[in-house]
C-alpha cells in the first residue's frame, strides 16, 4: 500500500520540484525500518522525508541515514523524546542536556552521511 502512495505523490507533485530536486509533498518513513527508507528513497527520488524513531525508540544514525539523498539531502530526522528527556540521564539541568543530545545526534548522523 505504501508503494502505491508514494508513486501517487510522486506522481501529483512532478510539477512542484525544486532546484534541489524535491517537491512540495513528503512522507513520513521511520528510523526503525532502514530497509524500507532505503527501498523508499531509490523509489521516491522527489519526496522529502521527515524520519522520527531516532535515539529513545531505538533508531540509529546509520538507519537514519538511509532516508537521505546521495547528497545527504531530502530527509529531517526527529528525535524528541531522546533530546527532551536527557535531563534524565544527567545532573537535572534540561538545557545543557538538551543541547549536548542534540550535538551528539548531530556528530552520528554527519559520521552516517559521512560528511
């Protein structure tokens, strides 16, 4: 079912693509199913991927990294309850743990994309 859709996106928003090569519509294709975002990402070369299941759901940069263009575009990578519960695992302050989260996404999904 899922095929069927993304063709059909892809399908109605052919006219919508930018110069980076995506269109106005995107889908949503999560971080704990790698071999599906790949299979998704050599289908739908136009739609931009929003990826949640990041960090506390058990997605990895690696899986991640699977939603993105060989150019290591086309995809955004959510991962709120990892960043918003940090505080959890350090001394209580949420900002420094927070951003020290967030940082650390950052490294392991540039050390996925290797950029």
């Amino acid at each position: 079912m899922y095929t069927v859709i993304g063709d059909l996106m892809e399908e109605i928003s052919k006219d919508t693509i930018d110069k980076y090569g995506y269109s106005c519509v995107g889908a949503v294709v999560g971080a704990t199913y790698p071999e599906e975002a790949e299979f998704l990402r050599n289908r739908l070369k136009s739609t931009f991927f929003l990826v949640p299941g990041y960090g506390a759901q058990g997605g990895s940069a690696e899986n991640a990294a699977k939603s993105f263009d060989e150019n290591g575009r086309g995809a955004i990578v959510n991962s709120s309850r990892a960043i918003i519960a940090a505080w959890k695992k350090s001394d209580g302050d949420y900002k420094t743990a927070a951003r020290e989260e967030a940082l650390k996404m950052q490294d392991e999904l540039r050390r996925a994309l290797s950029f």
